[in-house]
C-alpha cells in the first residue's frame, strides 16, 4: 500500500511540473483546422499561379506578376490568420474545460520560441519574392516553420516536436522537386496537420 501511494505521489508530482513548466493546453483539433485551411490555400495558391498561365506545375521558372504576388500574400496571410484564431479559440476552451490557464509563463516561452524561427523565414521568404524567385518559397516556408515547432516543442505536448521533423524532412524533399512546391506544401501544412492533429486529439482529449 505505501508503495503505491509513493508511486501515485510521485505521478502526481511530475504532472504538476509538466503544467508548470509546458503548454499543455494546445487543441489538437486546431491541428486539423489548420489543416483544412492549409488545403484550401494550396488550392487558392495553384489557381493563381498556374490556371491562366499555361505553366505546367513541373516547370521549375515561374514568373509571377504584381497581381498574382498579391494575391498569394493575401491567400497566406488569410490561412494564417484563421489557423491562429481557430487555435487560440480552440486552446482556451480546452484550458477552461481542464481549468488551467492559456496565458502564463509556459505559453509565453512556446510563443516566442515558435516566432524567432518563424519570423526569420518570414522575412528571408519576403526578400525570395522581391527577387522573383517563388519556387523556392515552398520549401523554405517549411523548413522554416518545421524549425519554429521543434523550438517551439520543449514547451508543448511531445507530439509538435514530431510535426516540426517531418515538416522539416517535407521541405527539404521539396528543394529536390522545385516544380512542385505546392504539393509538398499541401503535403507539409495540409495532411501533416490533419493527421498529427487527429493524432494529438485521440492521445490526450478524447
């Protein structure tokens, strides 16, 4: 009996360190949502740059125009936005429904790990585009945001550190087909979402 009573207290105790210490509140439906909406902007995203040009997916030179540049950010900037509503609406009814908190020092430390990879890619994938050269912006976007979330893991559930690498081995995959960035980004952001969110969802919320 005492045994089993020290080996709950000492459950108990690594539990109270994990939330102290991890944001443990990240929904993996918001994964799936991410997604879903990844999908949907790749789709957005062949349209523009491929149905009115005539260009194969293959061709590794695409030359895009102000127009169609435009659009692309707006597509990106618009997957962005909803996937981080929909995370952040989905976290805080996951940290309600358990009582914990959504804004402490564990989610502060995941933001920022998270945002300095994310941001240097962001800004190195602004000045790709200044200098026409998209195709490469597929695989860099990857890369890049498989290294926010393998910085960003120590601070969250185990299975982000999980995304980030596979994330990470898509986009280096990708810089060996150029031609088919989009796929690979659907791939990366689309599918991998999906099925790391499910995956999260079933392990720790169902």
């Amino acid at each position: 009996m005492n045994q089993n009573k020290y080996l709950e207290d000492i459950s108990e105790i690594k539990n109270i360190m994990n939330r102290s210490s991890r944001f443990i509140s990240l929904s993996g439906l918001s994964g799936i949502l991410a997604g879903g909406f990844a999908l949907i902007g790749a789709y957005m995203a062949y349209l523009i740059v491929y149905k009115n040009t005539g260009t194969a997916m293959a061709s590794e030179v695409v030359v895009l125009n102000y127009e169609q540049l435009s659009q692309l950010m707006i597509v990106g900037l618009g997957v962005m936005a909803l996937a981080l509503c929909g995370g952040i609406a989905l976290s805080v009814r996951k940290a309600n429904k358990n009582g914990e908190k959504v804004w402490d020092a564990s989610s502060r430390r995941l933001i920022i790990n998270f945002l300095i990879p994310l941001l240097t890619g962001a800004v190195f994938c602004l000045m790709l585009i200044k200098m026409q050269l998209v195709m490469l912006i597929a695989p860099l976007t990857l890369i890049f945001y498989g290294l926010a979330c393998l910085n960003a893991s120590k601070y969250t559930i185990g299975g982000v550190r999980y995304l980030g690498l596979t994330i990470i081995l898509i986009g280096l995959l990708a810089t060996f087909f150029i031609g088919y960035g989009l796929v690979f980004w659907a791939l990366g952001f689309g599918v991998c979402h999906i099925v790391y969110g499910a995956l999260m969802y079933f392990k720790y919320e169902e």
